[in-house]
C-alpha cells in the first residue's frame, strides 16, 4: 500500500511563499511520477505540477508558471512544491499523487488527469490572504 503524506500549508499573505512537502512509502518512489493538484471550496480538482520519474520534465498549469516549482529528491522519497508570490486565489487544498505507470516520460503535455494517478495524500490546507 502506497502512502503520500503532505505537509507545509498554512496560512499566509499574498505576496508570500511556502513550501509544501509530501513524503513517500509503499513502493519505489524514483520510478513514478508525482503531481500536485489542488481543490477549492465548490471547485472541481485540479491540476498544478508534475514531475517525472528522473525529475527531468515539469509540468505547470499557466495560472502557477513562473511562480511555483516541484522538484523531488529521490533519495528521500520526497516531491515538493514552492509556491512563492502567492495569491488569494491560490487558497486551496492541495494534494499530492503518485502516478499509475512506472517510468512514465510525460511527453509534451505531460500528466495533467487525475485519473492518470492511483494514489493520494489527505491534503493540506493552503490560505493566503490579502
């Protein structure tokens, strides 16, 4: 059984940063590649960055381009996501998702569904007030 954990949401003002982090274990971490959705309240899910396998192709929706970056260290078992110049519309649970497929390449538009990933975390709660 696979577990994501996240961690790093809170509360801050536009204009500031944090760090989200979500950790691994169940199965080999290097192989998958991970995402980070989020979810307003009355919105659907949906996608922010991904990241593949090797780490050697990210992914962004437009709206966190230039303003969010995943990484991972494998040697951890780790995906993160920096978030800086954050906005109120950035409020939101955010989760992260390990990919279905090991070794998946991404491609050009990489993984943006949701059903392209089997497994979860529980989410953390990112605010950001004005």
């Amino acid at each position: 059984q696979v577990q994501l954990v996240e961690s790093g949401g809170g509360l801050v003002q536009a204009g500031g940063s944090l760090r989200l982090s979500c950790a691994a274990s169940g199965r080999t971490f290097s192989t998958y590649a991970m995402g980070w959705f989020r979810q307003a309240p009355g919105k659907e899910r949906e996608f922010v960055a991904a990241i593949t396998w090797s780490g050697g192709r990210k992914y962004y929706t437009d709206s966190v381009k230039g303003r969010f970056t995943i990484s991972r260290d494998n040697a951890k078992n780790t995906v993160y996501l920096q978030m800086n110049s954050l906005k109120p519309e950035d409020t939101a649970v955010y989760y992260c998702a390990a990919h279905r497929q090991p070794y998946y390449s991404g491609g050009v538009y990489g993984p943006r569904a949701a059903h392209e990933y089997d497994y979860w975390g529980q989410g953390t709660q990112v605010t950001v007030s004005l």
